[in-house]
C-alpha cells in the first residue's frame, strides 16, 4: 500500500518512515506481554521495536479531518475509522 483514501477525500501518503501521520495502537495486555518477552529475551531497543510493530494495530491520522484509519496488525485489512466529536471533549464526560 502507498496512498490511503480518507473519506474526506485526503490522501495519506504511507510510504514516509517515519510517518507523520502514522500511530501504533495495541492492547496494555499485549504490550505488557510484549515486554516480559523483552526481558526474558534480552532484546536490544531495536529487536522490541521490531516485535512492537508486528503485535500492533496500524493507525492513519487523516490531516485534514481528523479521522483515524485503523488497520489490523500487518495492514492487511481495514478495521475500522474513529471520528472526532464535534466538540472536541472526551467521550463519557457531562
């Protein structure tokens, strides 16, 4: 994949490393899992980068609308697309 489609119509260019515009989402669970393996291993900061960027979800943060593209581990399949609230505040909030 080299350009993402944002609904708005902005394309996300996915080539950069490192992306701007690019996020990794994954679990505390799977990150704390991720870690204890690190430890046990010995990994260096490069080898648990490596093991961080295939155990997380690959999220796109559209410029223009905010919107965040989430792609499931490896960008093989689109999950899913978070849209800010209007009003800018947390969700759950009075």
């Amino acid at each position: 994949m080299s350009k993402i489609l944002c609904k708005c119509g902005n394309v996300i260019d996915d080539i950069t490393i490192p992306n701007p515009y690019g996020l990794l989402l994954i679990s505390e669970n799977d990150l704390d899992q991720l870690e204890g393996r690190a430890d046990t291993n010995k990994w260096n900061c490069t080898t648990f980068i490596d093991h961080l960027t295939m155990a997380a979800n690959q999220v796109y943060k559209c410029k223009k609308c905010g919107r965040l593209l989430v792609f499931e581990r490896g960008m093989a399949n689109f999950l899913s697309e978070y849209i800010p609230s209007e009003k800018n505040e947390p969700t759950g909030q009075p």
